[in-house]
C-alpha cells in the first residue's frame, strides 16, 4: 500500500504508539505500606496481608479502581517500631506509590504519622489505638471501633461486667508492656477504674522484651487485687496467663487488652487456661455483617498453604474492610487525590464486611463498637473446632451483642 519506505515506518510506529496507549492507561495504581511479617506481631500481620491480597484480587477480578489494576507495594517492618518511617519514606519517595495504608499495630502506626503527614497523604490503619489523639490529622482514619471517647472506651466494658457483680471489687492491678498499644490501653483502663471507684493497688509496667511473667505477676498476686485488667502483644499473652497458672493467681476476674488470644494457634496452645478469660474483641463470627462470612471463608481456603492462623477472626475483616473503605472513597470520587478521598470518608457511610462505617472529625468511628467476650468451656481436646463454637468465646457486653452470661468468680470458669 505505501510504496515509500519512510512512510511504512511511521505507519509502524504510530501502530505501535497507539497499541502502547492503553498499557499506559492501565498502569497500576500502587498502594503502599509496610506489614509485621516477622518478629513479635507477625502472626496477627501476616493475616493482614493474606486479608489485602484477597481484596486486592477481588478488586482486580471487577476491573480495578478507576480502570486501573491495583498492586500492592509493601516491605516487613519486623515489628519494629524504629523500622517504620524510613519504609515509609521508600514508599513515598522512591517507590512513588499513589496511596498508603496502614501500618499494623499501634506501636508501628504512631512513628508512621509525622512522615505520612509531612507527605500530606491519607492514610486508614489497622487496629492502631487512640493514635490521632496525638496528631489530630485531619486524613487518618482508624479501624478500631473506639468511637468519640477515645481510648477509654476501649476497656469501658470490661469495668462495667466488673461492677455488675455482687458484690462489687473494690480493688483492681493493672498490668501493661511499656510499649505503645498497651500503654493506651491501660491508660483507659485506669480512668474506668477510677470512675468506678476501684482503688488500683497494682499499677505495673514491663519491658516489651520481657520474657520472666512470674515476677511480674507475683507483684501482681501480692498486691490482692480483686481483679486483673492486662494489656499485651502475643508473646506476652502466653507469658502472663502461664505465669497466673503457676503461681496460683486467682483473682475474682481477668482479662483485658490481651491481643494474643485473637491468634488461632495461641488459643490452641493456651486450651483450657483461657477458661474464665474477659477479652475486649471487635469481630467475632456470632457477628454478621454483609460479606464477612464470603471473606472468612477464602482466607481459610487460603490460609493452611501460607501457613497462617487458620481462622483469621481477629485481624482479616478489619483489613479488608480497609480496602473496602479505599476503594469505595476511590471510585466515588473518581480520584486519587488524598484530601478528596479523605473528605469523602469523613462525610458519608461505607458498607464494610465489618458493618456500615461513620468517622467523625478526629478520624474514629462516630459510634463505639467494641465488645467484651469470655472464654467457656475450652477443653485441652476439643481442637480447632471450638473456636469456631460460639459457645466456646460467649459475648458478655454490650446487650446488643450479648449471647451468654458471664461467669463469675474467675475460678468457678476454672473448673
């Protein structure tokens, strides 16, 4: 058809321009963020990685956001809060990502903050406590279901299942690793004691590297306390109920901030001795909400071959509800702008697999949602399929939730 050869190659080379239009529009849109996949929290990060990867192909598999597919750019942060802004920085700086999310865990979220605000970007974390109580960010969102009260309302339950007793303790220790998250926590549980009008007789901190619980908890059991609120990571979870069990602490009720007993294999590991156990959750599968039950059933297609938590109860809806939160703000905008997106998630509800969500101005949920269970009846051979009964981990508060009825003494769970 062209006999001149010059006029072939710019026929060639417009086809090839054309043809490379559409990759160029489709180029992924990169969300960034880093995740615990090793060191201390890691079996509850790797479950939130396994819940992003499912959004991510779930959105993917309808076309992507915008037309664009996404990807996901993440690193390990060993769990390790000092590892946080320069992985964030990378992110930001180097990998050019379009959004952020995250990161895990409160103690990694808080040194994320100055570099996600100095970059002015959005960010949704998960399951970081009472952290824009610092920062007043106008573009943080939190996946905690705290509600205006901050903190405080994250063991606001536990004093009032405490106080509905007869008769009532009138003595309470509290026990806390010096880190972030559980300093948090136990700074909300020691203004419910106080307005409960309990008298704190032990008020302890430990190193997070700490690995002897009997002397921690021997300074617990000497004070008398009549009851225990702890707040911990994994690790020490296991460390503080074992440490109770071979001392003989007995206390007339604990629980609290304990994040390890949201991890499958702990509970497995634990058995009977969580028996008695008053644990603050904010998802447990008696809990129905569109869509939770789709996506715990692909995590646990999916989790025995990655060798995660087998249940994901814990950490999975809250992550996917992250991305659900992204992408929802995303395509009603018809934007990746950061200030769109976040005025966006501030002015209207989002349909989550953990349940239509309302943010107020400080970035926390406009009503609380945070519920207080007891573990029942847990035997040393009943295997997983307990944990799936929820006969086994009863809702105890607030009444709309409630399916069981508490326990009470500590001991009498014990036998």
């Amino acid at each position: 058809m062209f006999r001149n050869p010059l006029a072939r190659v710019c026929v060639a080379l417009a086809a090839l321009l054309l043809a490379l239009l559409p990759a160029r529009a489709a180029e992924p849109i990169k969300i960034g963020f880093t995740m615990a996949l090793t060191g201390a929290v890691a079996p509850n990060g790797k479950q939130v990685l396994a819940a992003f990867e499912i959004w991510r192909d779930d959105v993917n598999a309808k076309g992507g956001l915008l037309g664009r597919p996404v990807q996901l750019v993440y690193y390990d942060d060993q769990s390790n809060p000092a590892n946080v802004p320069a992985l964030y920085t990378k992110l930001l700086d180097v990998d050019k990502v379009d959004l952020v999310i995250g990161p895990y865990a409160t103690n990694m979220v808080a040194p994320a903050m100055p570099v996600i605000i100095a970059h002015k970007k959005m960010t949704i974390s998960i399951l970081g406590l009472g952290v824009n109580r610092q920062f007043n960010y106008p573009r943080y969102f939190s996946t905690v279901p705290l509600g205006p009260e901050g903190p405080i309302a994250y063991s606001r339950g536990f004093f009032a299942l405490a106080m509905a007793q007869n008769p009532k303790p009138q003595t309470v220790a509290i026990v806390a690793a010096d880190a972030e998250f559980a300093r948090t926590s136990a700074d909300g549980a020691r203004a419910n004691a106080k307005a409960n009008g309990l008298k704190i007789v032990y008020d302890g901190k430990y190193p997070p590297n700490n690995t002897d619980f009997a002397s921690v908890m021997r300074g617990v059991q000497a004070a008398n306390p009549d009851i225990v609120f702890a707040a911990a990571y994994p690790p020490d979870t296991v460390g503080i109920i074992r440490a109770m069990h071979e001392i003989g602490l007995v206390p007339k009720m604990f629980g609290g901030s304990l994040v390890g007993l949201y991890v499958t294999p702990i509970k497995m590991q634990l058995g009977p001795l969580l028996n008695g156990i008053v644990l603050n959750e904010s998802f447990v599968p008696a809990m129905k909400f569109t869509g939770s039950a789709e996506l715990l059933a692909k995590y646990q297609a999916k989790a025995p071959a990655l060798g995660i938590d087998p249940l994901g109860y814990g950490f999975v809806p809250f992550a996917y509800a992250v991305g659900q939160l992204v992408a929802t703000a995303v395509e009603r905008t018809q934007s990746l702008d950061d200030d769109k997106l976040a005025q966006y998630l501030h002015s209207h509800t989002v349909d989550t697999v953990v349940g239509p969500l309302t943010y107020g101005a400080d970035g926390e949920w406009k009503e609380p949602r945070i519920i207080f269970t007891q573990f029942q009846h847990v035997t040393a051979d009943g295997g997983i399929a307990q944990f799936k009964d929820p006969k086994t981990e009863v809702i105890l508060w607030p009444d709309a939730y409630k399916n069981g009825t508490m326990v009470y003494p500590y001991a009498a769970a014990k036998k």
